[in-house]
C-alpha cells in the first residue's frame, strides 16, 4: 500500500502530517467521482431512451476538430476612435 509507505517515509512530524493531508485529499476526491459517477448511473438508468424523434442532419455524435459543421457567423469589427476625456 503506497498510504502505508508513505507514512513511513516520513522522517518528521511536518512531513507525516503533509502526507496524511494528501491521503485525505485524494480519498475525498475519490469519493466525490464516486458519487458523480453513481448519481450519473442512477440518472441514465431512469431516463430511459429519448423522447424526441431522430431529425435528418442532426448530428447526435460530438465532432472532432476539423469535422464540418454549420458555417461561422461573420463577425463584426468595431473601430476604436481616440477620444478626450475630460476629468471630474
């Protein structure tokens, strides 16, 4: 167990203490993606399948770079003018 080694590395009560703290760090983290990951589960087991009929041209995978997709709207430059600005 790499906990284990850990905590007996420690030649100092600081360096015991960081260690631990990081334990508990990633067991925390741990157990949040855990519970994300359950509740996502519980989520797409009691969805069930869509409702929304299939469109034509409808892309229901996600695209990577490149892939063609709708076109770019143009955008719009704006000039910055030089004003004067008076003080209060």
């Amino acid at each position: 167990m790499a906990q284990k080694k850990a905590l007996r590395a420690a030649h100092t009560k600081a360096k015991e203490a960081q260690a631990r703290h990081q334990i508990e760090r990633r067991l925390f983290c741990e157990g949040l993606y855990l519970g994300a990951a359950a509740e996502f589960d519980w989520l797409v087991a009691c969805s069930g399948p869509p409702d929304v009929p299939a469109q034509p041209g409808l892309r229901t995978t996600r695209a990577g770079p490149g892939a063609p997709g709708p076109p770019a709207k143009p955008v719009r430059r704006h000039r910055i003018q030089a004003t004067k600005c008076s003080g209060p």
